[in-house]
C-alpha cells in the first residue's frame, strides 16, 4: 500500500511556504554577511523579520523586543514565523481539499 505525503498529514502548500521563507531567509543572510555597508546590513538582516516584528510591536511588545540580538531575534521571531506559515499552508490545504470534496 502506497502512502502520500498528504495522507500522513503533511501539506504541499505549508511545505512551499516553509521553503520559500527559509530560501529568502538564508538568501538575505548570505547577502548581509557579504556586504560593507553597515546600513545594508541591518536592512537584510531585518528584512525577514520586519512583517511579524512589525505586527509585535503594534501589539505592544517592543519594548521586550528591543535589546534582542540577532540570533535571539531569528529564534523567538523568525522559527514561529516559518511554522506559522507551515500552519497557514496546511489550514488552506485542508480548506480547499474540503471544498473539492463538497463541491466536486
């Protein structure tokens, strides 16, 4: 008996929006290590973070967030970043498969 992936419950879309965060995470690391410019390189570095830590600190968690360095910063904001992109790629996965299966 042959499994898929989406039968154990691993979702297409999740994976994609997973992939496509680490890829440009990674991407704006790379660059950020290989260049000069100071102001560049506070840009890429927070450029995959810049989103959700714009979101935390309308929430009102600046202030805890402030005197993060990078690695605590990529740890407590960009790993649940990528699993909740996971989340909403699995979410839509199983919403459509539902609708599919009402509809068709």
């Amino acid at each position: 008996m042959k499994t898929s992936p989406a039968s154990l419950g691993w979702r297409h879309t999740g994976w994609v929006l997973l992939g496509l965060y680490v890829l440009l995470t990674v991407l704006c690391l790379l660059a950020a290590a290989v260049t000069d410019d100071p102001k560049g390189r506070f840009v890429l570095l927070q450029l995959p973070l810049a989103l959700p830590l714009g979101g935390l600190v309308a929430l009102g968690f600046g202030p805890l967030l402030a005197d993060l360095s990078w690695w605590a910063a990529y740890g407590v904001i960009g790993v649940p970043t990528a699993l909740g992109l996971y989340a909403v790629g699995w979410g839509f996965d199983v919403l459509t498969r539902a609708l599919y299966r009402r509809w068709f």
